[in-house]
C-alpha cells in the first residue's frame, strides 16, 4: 500500500496561555502521524516543563520575536520578517501553519494558514472595555490582524461562534475552517473525586472574570481553588495555586469535582475541555462558544449573575446524582473534541491547500469539523 508523502510543516506558537498547550499537543500529534514540524515560538522562551510537554521529533526553535499583542506598533516586524524568511528557507515547509496573525503578511513561499484563537478587539469587545483600542497603536494593530487574515491561503477558528465574531471585527477575504481543538485522553488515574471545586486563568484577567467567582465563592462550603497567575493577594473564599505546570494542573483536575469557568470571553477553552476529560462536572458561562461545545453537557450561568453562580456550585456539590450525571456528561461530550480527530482535520486542510496551489486552483475550503 502507497503511504502519503510526509508534510513538512512550520509551526509558529506563543507560550503564554492555551496556545502553547494546543501547539505542544498538535504538533507532537503531527509527528506522531509521519509529519515533519518545526515549532518557532514567539514572546517568552519555552519553559523546561513547556519543553518536556513536547514530542522528542519537533524540531524547537526560540525566536525571542515580541508578540503581536505585546508590540502592537509592530516595532519587532521587520526582526520577524528576516528571521521567519530564513528559517522558511532553510527547511523548506511544505506548509506554514500560523498560530497568529501579521506574520501572514510575510512573502512566505509556502501556502499559509492562520489559525484565529483570539484577538484584543474580540477581548475588548467581551470584556466591554473598547476605549483604549482607539488609541493610534491598536488602530495599527487592527489593520495588521485584517491584513494577515486576508493574506493567508485559509483562516482557521476553534469554533462558528469564535468564526463568526472574527467575521464580524475584519471581514477577512480569504476562505474560512472550522476546525475544533483537541485533546489527548487524560492518562489512568487512581485519584477519587474530592470535595473541591477548580478553575484556571489569570485573575488579573477580566476576560476570565474570576472576581465573580471569588464573590460566589465566599458562602461556599467547598474549597475553590485557582490555577494561574496572579498579582494579588488572595481573595475570600478562594485559594490561589500559582501558575501550574501542564502536568501539576492535570493531576488537580483529576481530584476535583467541579470544574467553573465564569469567562466573559472563551474562544474555545482548552481547560474546560480537559477537565471534562478529567471527569470535571462542569459549571460554564453562558457564552456563545460554551453553548456551542458544551450544550446538554454542563451547567450554565450568565457570565455576571453572581447569585446564579453560586447557587449553582452549592446546589450540584450537594446534589451527588446530579453532579455524576454532569460528570459523565461533560466526559461523553469531550469525546467529540479529541487530538486524533484534530489532527486528521489538520492533515486534510494541509493536503487540500498545497494540491490547491500546486494546481492554482482558488476556491471555497470546506469546514473541516
């Protein structure tokens, strides 16, 4: 039997937040399945626990290059432009897989994907707090996040919802994919389900809104626990961890009971995935993203009803049928969201693009799943 050739593939990936995990997780996967990936990362160096999350055949390349949230005057472009030129030509990708946005508008030889996993305009807009966008900076920022939406061969979203509100801010010309992240299954654990409740993200975050948790969380008899950074002190009722390895956050998962996201803005949500993974009962923000994912599979309550959100942790942690039900639930559904079908969507996007352009043959891109 004839094996498809082996895809060479350029990765770019932050390593701040979720991006690392589904990069790590994807590109190791890519391997996995026969491919050759190079991973650039962008902003801070990987970190050795970040390292050790990936698989020993990804080629890992430091760039030290700013992020584009971080340097939205693009001070660092031209830094990028040569240095991502250079690596393209030495290992010649078959595709580029962007997991950010102005780089697209770099003379790549190689067809290019964008992957949107968020964007400042979608946070401000969520987060409500639109007023420093119009300053001349993050006017420039837009323009850049429009321009490589529109130059890449085909723009990829987590999920519709995520889609249409990228839809909404640039109105991207090139054909859009729907491609939902994925998981690998969370290894056997001989952990029991404790009497405690676990949530990640950055408190100084308003996107992830844990100052209402930590209200709720003030009349609770279960424990609620943090995982993330933070530069405050600890707030009633709530007990902060620090940021956590990959690792160190599954084996929390693993104990606890209750998995909450109360986010104002999610375009996907990696954590809540894995926690469903880890047999999480699921409390969520009611957000068009969640519902989309999670619909039928978790408890969901508007992202500032305070008194809802503590109602509905009391009531499902002394509830313990309805609570496994939920548990069972949110792991069915995590079914649907797994690495391996990533992977194969990946995988079929990468081929339908460079036998596109092999063949200059423009065209609509089918959702992928």
């Amino acid at each position: 039997m004839n094996r498809q050739p082996q895809i060479r593939i350029l990765m770019s990936a932050d390593t701040v937040g979720g991006v690392w995990t589904y990069a790590a997780g994807l590109s190791s996967a890519l391997v996995a399945s026969g491919a050759d990936v190079t991973l650039v990362t962008m902003g801070p160096r990987a970190r050795p626990d970040q390292r050790a999350s990936l698989s020993g055949s990804v080629h890992l390349i430091d760039s030290d290059l700013a992020l584009e949230w971080q340097d939205p005057e693009a001070a660092d472009l031209g830094h990028a432009r040569e240095l991502l030129g250079a690596i393209e030509r030495r290992i010649k990708p078959d595709i580029v897989h962007l997991n950010g946005y102005r780089e697209a508008t770099f003379d790549w030889h190689a067809p290019v994907i964008v992957v949107a996993h968020s964007c400042v305009n979608s946070w401000a807009m969520a987060c409500n707090d639109r007023a420093f966008l119009s300053e001349p900076m993050w006017r420039h920022y837009t323009k850049l996040v429009a321009a490589g939406l529109d130059h890449a061969d085909v723009w990829v979203s987590p999920t519709r919802a995520f889609g249409d509100v990228v839809c909404d801010l640039y109105q991207p010309r090139s054909p859009r994919a729907v491609i939902r992240n994925g998981a690998a299954p969370a290894a056997p654990s001989s952990a029991a389900k404790e009497d405690l409740i676990l949530t990640a993200g950055r408190m100084w975050d308003t996107a992830k809104n844990l100052s209402l948790l930590a209200e709720a969380a003030k009349d609770l008899d279960w424990p609620v626990l943090v995982a993330g950074t933070t530069a405050q002190k600890p707030a009633c009722g709530i007990e902060l961890l620090g940021e956590l390895s990959h690792s160190e956050l599954a084996a929390r998962m693993q104990c606890a009971a209750i998995f909450v996201s109360p986010a104002r803005y999610e375009p996907f949500g990696l954590s809540v995935l894995e926690a469903a993974l880890a047999g999480c009962a699921l409390v969520l923000s009611d957000i068009p993203s969640f519902r989309e994912l999670w619909d039928g599979a978790a408890l969901f309550v508007a992202a500032d009803d305070v008194h809802g959100l503590r109602a509905a942790l009391t009531n499902l942690a002394i509830d313990t049928s309805r609570r496994t039900r939920l548990q069972r639930a949110a792991f069915a559904r995590a079914q649907r969201y797994s690495l391996k079908q990533a992977t194969a969507a990946y995988l079929r996007l990468y081929r339908s693009i460079i036998s596109r352009r092999s063949m200059a043959k423009p065209g609509a891109v089918e959702v992928c799943a």
